[in-house]
C-alpha cells in the first residue's frame, strides 16, 4: 500500500469540511482512517530520519576510527621501513668489511708465508756466522778452523756421510794429520 502524501491528506480534509456535515459517515470514517495513515507515516518518517542520522554519525565515528587507525599504521610502516633501511646499511657495511677482509687475508698470508721461508733459509746461514764468528774470537786455533772449513766445504764431509751411511773409518785429510804431527 503507497502512503498517501501530506497535501493529498490535506486536500482530502478540505473537500469533506466543504461538502458540508453530510449523514454519510462513510465519508468521515475514510477521512480519520486518512488522517491516522499519515499521522502513522509522519511518525515512521520521523523514525527512519532518526535511524538514518544515527547511521551516519556511527559511519562518520568509523572513519574517524579508521583514519586514525590508517595513520597510525602508516606510522608503523614507516618506522619499520627506517629499520630496514638501517639493517640493510648495516648489512652493506659488513659485506664491505667482509670484501675487505677477502682481499687482504691472502696477501697477509703469503706475507707471512715468506716471510717464514725467509726465515727457514737464513736460519742456516745465521748458524754458520755465529759458528765461523764465534771460532774467529777464540783464534787461539787457526788450523782447527781450517779443519773445520775443510769439513763442512768437501763433499765427502763427516756432515753430508752421517746422513747417508756412517763409514767403519775415514781417512784423515792432510791438514788434520799435519795438526795433530
């Protein structure tokens, strides 16, 4: 059923007040039943202005809600987007440290590497300075230090025989018979 509008309403009264107080209270029962339809429908309207106003302040209070909810986890994002821009510059700068590491490692270590056979290779070197240094300073005995250059220089040595096989016995070189005559 279609409400009736307030100027139909209205328009219907005034044709009943002006055809005059008639017998016909069919007339007059249609009229209130008319009037109680749109006192009704005033009253539903009312009522549906009223939801509809409720309505929107509850949309309005949730944007509002969500708008701040919005901002405060683009906040978020944001701060977590710093975070990982200072881990990854962190990253950046241990991988770099580690690159750095890479390329001198193996330079330090050949360093170290020859500097060590260096080292191996003058040991021997040393020993016999400190050994012909130290027979120069007790001079007392010129021909024992010829024996011993003789040794160490021939390649028959006592040295060089030791490692291979030790012999029953050696001949003496002239200048051992000539120091011990």
């Amino acid at each position: 059923m279609r409400p009736i509008e307030p100027k139909k309403t209205m328009l219907l009264a005034a044709i009943v007040v002006l055809t005059g107080c008639s017998q016909d209270e069919r007339l007059v029962r249609l009229a209130h039943e008319a009037a109680d339809r749109q006192a009704a429908q005033n009253q539903q309207m009312a009522e549906n202005t009223r939801q509809v106003a409720a309505a929107a302040r509850a949309v309005a209070a949730a944007d509002a809600q969500a708008r701040k909810d919005f901002a405060a986890m683009q906040r978020d994002v944001q701060t977590q987007q710093a975070e990982v821009g200072r881990q990854r510059d962190q990253l950046e700068s241990e991988r770099r440290e580690a690159a750095r590491h890479r390329q001198w490692d193996p330079v330090i270590a050949a360093a170290i590497t020859d500097i060590g056979l260096v080292l191996a290779c003058l040991l021997p070197l040393v020993l016999c300075w400190y050994l012909l240094r130290s027979l120069h300073r007790d001079n007392n005995d010129p021909v024992l230090t010829e024996i011993l250059i003789e040794e160490i220089a021939s390649d028959s040595s006592i040295w060089i025989a030791s490692s291979r096989r030790m012999p029953a016995r050696r001949p003496r070189s002239k200048l051992a018979r000539r120091a011990t005559s």
